[in-house]
C-alpha cells in the first residue's frame, strides 16, 4: 500500500489510540484547535503528522520497537514531498528513512513521560493560580528570561491550563500545556519554567502539582517531553510520579539539494 494523505479523524483517532501516550501530541492535534494546521499521512496502519503551525513544519513520526520498520517505510515514500526545511520528533531507528533527502541535525534525544503515579503529587503542596490571555505580557516577560526560545503559542492560555505564581505582582513560576484534549483524554505538559532568582524553592513543582490536578479533572493520559541530559527536570517530574515511557530524537532538516 502506498503512503497516502488521511482526513479521517475517527480513522487517525483509532489508530493513534492503540498506544495514546506514545502518540499523545497527535491525538491532541486531532481537535478542532488544532486541526486546521496538520497534514496526515497514512501506510496501512502507520501515521504521520506534519504539523504547520510552527515555522519550520514539524514532522511526527512515532512506533513502538516493533513497528518501525513499518513506519520507516512510509517516511521513505514521504520524504521526497516534505518540505525543504523542517523540524522533525522521531522514534529510534526512524533516521535512516530521511537521511538520503536530508541533513539532519540531531538537537538530542529526548523522553517522552507520561504520569503513572498520581499519588506522589500529594506530596507536593500546590501554588498557583490559572492564567488568562490578560496574562500574555507578563508571561511572555518571564520567558523571555527564564526560558527564551521556547515554543509558545499563546492560543494555548484559552485552554484554561496554564498555571502561574506571581511574586510582587510578576509571573515568576508557570506550568502550561502544548496539548489539551478532554475529546481524546490526552494532555501534554509544556513551557513550565521558573525566574532565575528564585530557583531551588520548589516553585516549579508546586505548580506543575496545581497543574496536574487539574488536568486530571478532564483528562487520561498526562504526558510531557525532556531532554534526556536535563537531569533537574527528570528529577523533579520523576518526584510527582511521572515515568519514562519511550525515546525520540529531535532534528532539525534541511532538504540536501535545498
């Protein structure tokens, strides 16, 4: 079967939800929200997910072990269309399949976590109170010294679930979400960040543990992304219960002939 483009939510939503934390952040992009800014190709049962709201398109391409030869298959025949420039999330063993039209540029592995001990967040006392669109400016202050250039869509505020703890009227602790989906159960934790000067207080994880219980009222699935060598972050999430669950790589693409 040759690689195709699938428009079919209710097909891509069955075969995303065989493994929904793995495929956490296209189950997300399967809403209305997000929708308009994918483009989904399909090899038997294997996805992919070009997503266009962010410059450049990110590629997703996830498998467990098992499926990867598969999957490999359908980037092959992908690759030639891509896009020259882009930014790509792929499962170990998936490189290879880009390689012959690509440079890639491997920006680390990473971890994809997902939360499998909810208990442990009552060990942490919760802060925070939730962040509206009025709070765009002193959140985009706050990334801008404690975070900068991490990917932000403001949009994301209208969700409802993002988290912050001000100190003398200013945000300087904020958990947020890349992904909210009550439709498919999933969320994905993103741009939590704390002010340098007040680091080491425990701020970050006061408000990831105010974050997750919330999220937890709407959704299944709680997931998030880390680089592999970020070691406080591993700690900190590790300590509110969540688990490593699979690894992928992060590229950055430039078409060889482009």
């Amino acid at each position: 079967m040759p690689v195709r483009a699938e428009h079919d939510r209710t097909v891509l939503a069955a075969l995303l939800g065989r493994d929904p934390v793995l495929h956490a952040y296209q189950l997300g992009d399967l809403d209305d929200f997000f929708w308009p800014y994918t483009s989904w190709f399909r090899r038997d049962e294997e996805v992919a997910l070009l997503y266009h709201g962010a410059d450049p398109p990110t590629l997703l391409a996830f498998a467990a072990p098992p499926r990867v030869d598969r999957l490999a298959t359908l980037l092959r025949q992908l690759a030639p269309v891509l896009p020259a420039r882009l930014w790509a999330h792929l499962s170990p063993g998936l490189e290879p399949a880009l390689a012959g039209v690509f440079r890639m540029d491997a920006a680390g592995p990473h971890h994809r976590m997902a939360l499998t001990d909810a208990a442990r967040l009552d060990t942490v006392t919760p802060a925070g109170s939730v962040l509206g669109a009025d709070d765009l400016p002193g959140l985009r202050r706050l990334y801008e010294v404690a975070y900068p250039g991490n990917w932000f869509d403001p949009r994301m505020l209208d969700t409802g679930q993002y988290v912050g703890v001000r100190d003398g009227g200013e945000l300087v602790a904020v958990a947020g979400v890349h992904v909210f989906s009550p439709a498919y159960g999933v969320a994905a934790l993103g741009n939590v960040t704390t002010h340098p000067r007040l680091r080491g207080r425990g701020l970050a994880g006061a408000v990831v543990a105010a974050l997750c219980r919330r999220l937890r009222e709407h959704v299944t699935h709680v997931t998030l992304n880390v680089k592999a060598d970020n070691t406080a972050a591993l700690r900190l999430y590790g300590r509110l219960g969540f688990t490593r669950v699979a690894d992928y790589g992060e590229y950055a693409l430039r078409a060889h002939d482009g």
